[in-house]
C-alpha cells in the first residue's frame, strides 16, 4: 500500500493539519481504521480523524491551498511546555515594521528569493494569499496561507520578519528582496521548531 502525504514538512517541524491518502483493499469503517492506525504508530503521531473520499482524491495533487504558523517566544524565559514548539527570541520586536513587511509579499510572486538556492522546482511562482504577524502574551505568531510553498519558504519568509523586527532589514526594503529573486538577500531560514503546518484545504 502507498501511502500519499499532503506534503514534506523539514525535520523539526510540526504538523496539526496534516492530511494523507491511501487505498485500502478491504472495508473497514473509518473509526475502526483510525483506531487501528493509532494502535500501531508511535505516541507523538496520531490520527484524528479517518474518513472515505472520492476514488480521485489524492493527498497532495488535489489539494487547493495550506496554512502554516510560524511561532516566536520573546520572553526572557520559554516554558519547557512549549519550547518544542517556538523559536526562542530574547528581545523585542517591531510588529508594526514587520506587518509593513508581510504586505508587501502577499500576492502572487517569484518567490526565489524566499527558498534554498538549487531548488529544483521549475516554477518558483506561489499565491500567498495572507501572511499575517500578530503578538499575543510575548509570543509573535507569523501565519503563511498560500496555494503551495517552495522547501524552507515559510521559515526564510519567517526569518526574513525576524529580520525586519530587529531593525536588520527595513521593512520596506523586504519588496526589493522579494523582486530580486535572490536567495542571498533574505534573511535567515528560521529554526525549525517555530513552524507547524496548520491545514491543508481541498
């Protein structure tokens, strides 16, 4: 049996969303499948929900869009709680330059700068159709919706952010970076711990 995943996701990160397909040669209801599944994997991967769906659907190729959470701790002090989850910042950030920045790269691009340098994709051409920061309790969060991301995008978009909020990179410079189409101009991949892929929608 093959077993379709909506997406690679990089060592480190976290999925809440995740979504995968296969074809099973038997019937089984889904809560039995679901169950079963469970019973089998280790106990940091579980599968919330199992259901039956269209002979066509595939995982990955009928998906239509994704969201991703990038999540940064500014706190002098993270929680062992959550320290697997966020990246761990000590220092303020300017929300307000780094909100400047993320709208100027909503929209449909080249997102070459904002990936590794040999990415193979023949199209770096990506709709990101928000890319919002909010600042909640010390912790910033950077949510990515787009209809695809290239490798590392979401965490050189959230390192780039990053960026801006410690007055490294202007916020209005982050529209240049983005036209330039040069990896070497962006900021930083940020860690991988900081990012969860939300959902994927179909």
């Amino acid at each position: 049996m093959t077993v379709h995943g909506a997406g690679r996701t990089d060592a480190g990160v976290h999925a809440e969303g995740q979504v995968a397909s296969f074809r099973l040669t038997r019937t089984i209801s889904a809560q039995d499948l679901r169950d079963a599944i469970n019973g089998n994997l280790d106990p940091d991967v579980r599968v919330i929900e199992c259901e039956a769906v269209d002979e066509n659907f595939h995982a990955r190729i009928s998906a239509r869009g994704k969201v991703y959470r990038y999540r940064i701790w500014t706190g002098p002090v993270v929680s062992p709680f959550l320290r697997r989850y966020v990246h761990h910042f000590r220092g303020e950030l300017d929300i307000d330059e780094m909100k400047i920045a993320a709208a100027s790269l909503v929209g449909r691009h080249d997102f070459s700068a904002f990936t590794i340098a040999d990415n193979d994709a023949e199209d770096r051409t990506r709709n990101l159709r928000r890319l919002d920061v909010d600042f909640v309790n010390d912790e910033v969060r950077i949510t990515a919706e787009a209809d695809g991301f290239l490798r590392f995008m979401v965490r050189t978009l959230a390192g780039t952010l990053i960026d801006v909020g410690r007055a490294r990179i202007a916020g209005v410079d982050v529209a240049r970076i983005l036209s330039s189409r040069n990896r070497s101009n962006a900021g930083a991949t940020a860690p991988a711990a900081g990012l969860t892929l939300m959902r994927v929608d179909y």
